[in-house]
C-alpha cells in the first residue's frame, strides 16, 4: 500500500476565511486535537511575519510539540525575503518552513518583476540560510495549476531548478481552485513520473466545489501529500475539506493508506466550528447535521428491509449515529424506529394516531425532534381518553404595552357556542376570565388552578414542542391534563379544554342565554 501523508492547514489556510481569526489558545487545543486525535501527519499553523498574536501562537504551539515529540510536525509559511522570515521562524521556535515561491510566469512577471533567473537565486539564498540554523524546506509553487495551463515550460523550469537544493517536498497549488479532475490528474501525473524521486504535495481549493475530486485525481496520479482543512475552511470558498477527502480515499483507493482516525473527525469539526463562528452547513458530507438522518418515510422502511439505503458511509466510522427525522414526510417506519430508540411500543392503533399528530405538526412546519415525541404520545394518548362535548372554537389574544391583556373566545358547549370578552394579568389569565364569565352565565363554577408547570424537551429550541402541565381542583381531587403546541399559551388553552371536557357539560348548556349565543345548530 501507498502512504499519503496528510497535511491539515485549518490554522493557516483554514484561517483566512474572511472574518476568522483564531486565538493563540484555540490554534493551541486545534493544533492537539489534530495531531493526536486526528493522527494527521502534518500541521500548518500560521504565516510569518504577520501579527504578534500569531508569533505567540506559534510560540505555544511548538513549546508544546517540543515538549511531545511533534516538532518536526509544526510548519510555517514562509517568503522570499532573505533572512526576514527566518528569524521569525527562529523566535517561534519553529524547524519547517513551507517557502512561498512563483508557480507561474504570470504571477513572477507581473508581481515580482523578475525574471526566472532572479526569483531562483533568490529561492537559493533562503533555502541555504535555512539550512544553516537547522530549519527544514518545503516549497510551495504559488499558482500552479495556472502555471501548468498557460506556462508549463517555466513550471518545469523551476522543478530542475528546485531538485537541485536541499528540499524535503515540493508542494503544488491549485491556488485558485480552477482545475478540473481531467487536468489535475494529467498535470500531476506529468510531474511525478519525469522526477519520480522527489515528494510532491498537492493542495487543492475549491471554487468549483471540484476540491474532493481533484484530491482523489491527484492521489491516483502518484502525489505523495495532500494538504486538507477541517469543514473545508480557506481562502474565498475553500480548501479541500478534511473529512470528504479522507472518506474518499478510504472507499475509493484501497491502494492507498493515511493516519487519520475517521472516528475523530467529527469531534474536531465541531471544536473549530465553534472557535471559527463558521456554522457547518446542515447537508455537508460527513459533518453536517442531517447528512446521516432519513426524511422519507420509505427510506425508513427500506433501511428494514435488509438496509436498502445502506452505503459505506456508515455513521459509525465517524463517531456519529443514523436518525430518522420526524415530519410531514415521515411513515410509521420513521416513528417505529425513534419509537425503539426509545424504547417504546405502541399498538397499531395508537402508532396511526401518533403518526397523523406529526404529520399535522409538520404541515404547520414545526420543528419535531425525537425527544419530542414522548409528549406527543402522551398528548395524543390522553386526547383519545376523553370523550370532546365541549371544544374551544375561536379566541383572540392580545398584548400591548401599558393596556391589559385581553381575550375573546368562542367555546362550543354540546351544541351552542357562547362568546365572551375579558382582560387579565396575562393572555392565559385574560382567557380564564372571559371562560369564567361563560360558565357563570351556566350557573356553573369551573374547577381550581392549583398547579401551572411548563416544559420543553432536552435541549430543546425556540421552535421546540412545549407541554404545559396543569392541576385542577375537582371533587376534592387533584387532576392533571397537558397541552402540547409550539406556543407556550395555546398549549395552556388545550389543557384548559381537556378539563372542561373532564367536568361534562353544565347543567344550564343549550339553554339561550341571550347575551352569550352566537349561533345555535
């Protein structure tokens, strides 16, 4: 098997995604999750010479890899500038140098002014001030890919040029994202069989959203390195992201080993996730929060049957767990198997009602997550215990400033449906009271309110189920009925409904109370 090694640049590369700015002690914890739980190869922590905030990264960093054995694994990038960059390397600490140099006429003519002649002589006095104090070259191509396209005879120029000095690797860079997999896998195959002896990186963008493919492109045409970042963080839209790239090598070239433990890359993604502010899109391959949950129902029931929406993409390799989300679209097969995560059975019966509940709850588009779904039984459970005579029909709640709430309702008792008006401290109070002045109308006193309790599932969010819980005085006894909504009141109101179904009609009901009638069937 072939070894590539991996070299992760979310400190560096991964760092100038615009507005991410890591601090000394987030590169530290990243550089320490990547190096020893990740196990990749290689680290690119910063740039020289760019802040005294990320010399004292550096600092850190490599204080503690000296101090673990992992020195010869921190790298910097570094320019052409003589001793400048050098020196700074010597005050970090640090032993390996990535050195920025031209990799195509383009960017030497127009940016530097220089002829080819010039930048290596340049290149030259670097290396071997490097050489001198004990730091170690890699030689990064800038611009490349372009290089290759448009002047691959200056490419090959510097390549004979390069195996000449005393560099460990030679890294090539598809700086602008710009090639397709076609082309990164002739251009580099070109390079690694005229000089089959040197070590060749490649580091890949993304622009095109091409990045995976050109890693694997790359890899089957001989590189030796790849240089990856964690979410595929980068310049403009990226690098090759760090987890696609590994999980593609692992399926696709079974010729090919890496170090990286697959378990581990979620656990990182989410650390820098957090660090960067950059939120993981939800559909990302590998790390994104529904990459590995089933929507469809059929899905569901297919993955029953002899695990037909299977693919190698097994959560487990990445320390994560296959979900069945819960909505519009979900089947019994969906709820069945949140159900046996919960360990929880329902008969035929109760499964259908619980079923139609999320349905109704996802054409509304709430949000329903497994740890809903207990209260949803319970809810869908005690409705179906009660026999509905009397029903709230219509209300209106409102709440301004420096007025009372107030509310107006329509409730239907047996056949009549009776309406009201009243103000309270707040919109469930204001309810309660224009409930009230109905049922005094009916000659009839509703129960207590002894206990009013609240509560969301586990972690739950603004747009999680909220189960209101009320106690009731009636006949000297206590009772419980629950209300299930997104919002906080009107599941109070569904609790308030389910207690006047449990006290019965009044005796007055149907009579004409002129005042209160609004429509008699």
């Amino acid at each position: 098997m072939r070894y590539i090694e991996i070299m992760d640049t979310t400190l560096r590369d991964g760092e100038q995604t615009s507005g991410v700015s890591f601090s000394a002690s987030e590169k530290l914890t990243i550089a320490q999750l990547l190096l020893q739980e990740v196990k990749v190869d290689r680290l690119e922590v910063a740039s020289a010479r760019v802040s005294d905030g990320e010399l004292l990264a550096v600092k850190k960093i490599t204080a503690w890899a000296d101090q673990f054995g992992y020195l010869d694994k921190i790298e910097v990038l570094t320019f052409v500038d003589g001793m400048s960059s050098i020196e700074w390397m010597q005050s970090a600490g640090a032993r390996v140098m990535n050195l920025l140099t031209k990799g195509s006429l383009n960017h030497l003519t127009h940016q530097l002014k220089k002829t080819p002649q010039q930048h290596f002589a340049e290149i030259q006095q670097v290396v071997e001030h490097a050489q001198a104090v004990g730091i170690d070259t890699n030689v990064y191509l800038e611009d490349w890919s372009n290089g290759m396209r448009n002047s691959p005879e200056y490419v090959f120029e510097a390549l004979d040029f390069l195996k000449t000095l005393p560099i460990k690797r030679i890294m090539l860079p598809d700086t602008l994202g710009v090639l397709t997999p076609a082309e990164s896998y002739v251009y580099v195959k070109s390079i690694v069989d005229k000089y089959p002896e040197q070590h060749f990186d490649f580091h890949a963008h993304n622009d095109y959203d091409l990045s995976t493919a050109n890693v694997l492109e790359a890899t089957k045409a001989g590189v030796q390195g790849l240089h990856l970042t964690v979410n595929g963080m980068g310049e403009r839209a990226g690098n090759a992201p760090l987890a696609s790239a590994i999980a593609v090598l692992n399926d696709f070239m079974p010729e090919v080993k890496t170090s990286v433990v697959e378990k581990s890359l979620y656990s990182v993604s989410k650390i820098v996730e957090t660090f960067s502010g950059i939120r993981i899109p939800s559909n990302k391959p590998l790390v994104g929060e529904n990459v590995f949950t089933q929507t469809a129902g059929i899905h569901a029931d297919g993955d029953k049957k002899n695990n037909l929406y299977f693919s190698r993409l097994m959560p487990e390799r990445f320390g994560r767990q296959r979900l069945y989300a819960l909505g519009k679209t979900s089947g019994k097969a969906n709820i069945e198997n949140n159900l046996r995560d919960l360990g929880i059975t329902l008969s035929n019966e109760d499964l259908r009602k619980v079923t139609q509940r999320i349905i109704q709850l996802g054409d509304r588009k709430e949000v329903v997550t497994p740890e809903d779904l207990p209260y949803i039984i319970s809810d869908v459970l005690d409705s179906s215990t009660v026999e509905e005579r009397v029903s709230i029909v219509n209300y209106v709640l409102t709440h301004a400033s420096n007025l009372k709430p107030s509310a107006t309702l329509q409730v239907k008792i047996g056949e009549t449906v009776y309406e009201e008006n009243a103000q309270g401290d707040g919109q469930y109070d204001a309810f309660m009271n224009a409930l009230k002045k109905i049922y005094e109308q009916l000659h009839t006193d509703l129960p207590m309110l002894t206990d009013y309790a609240v509560r969301i599932p586990p972690g739950g969010k603004t747009d999680a189920l909220c189960e209101t819980i009320i106690t009731w005085c009636i006949n000297g006894k206590d009772v419980k009925t629950r209300g299930l909504d997104s919002d906080q009141t009107v599941s109070a109101i569904k609790a308030t409904q389910k207690m006047l179904n449990l006290i019965g009609l009044p005796p007055l009901a149907g009579l004409p109370v002129p005042k209160a009638i609004l429509s008699t069937k």
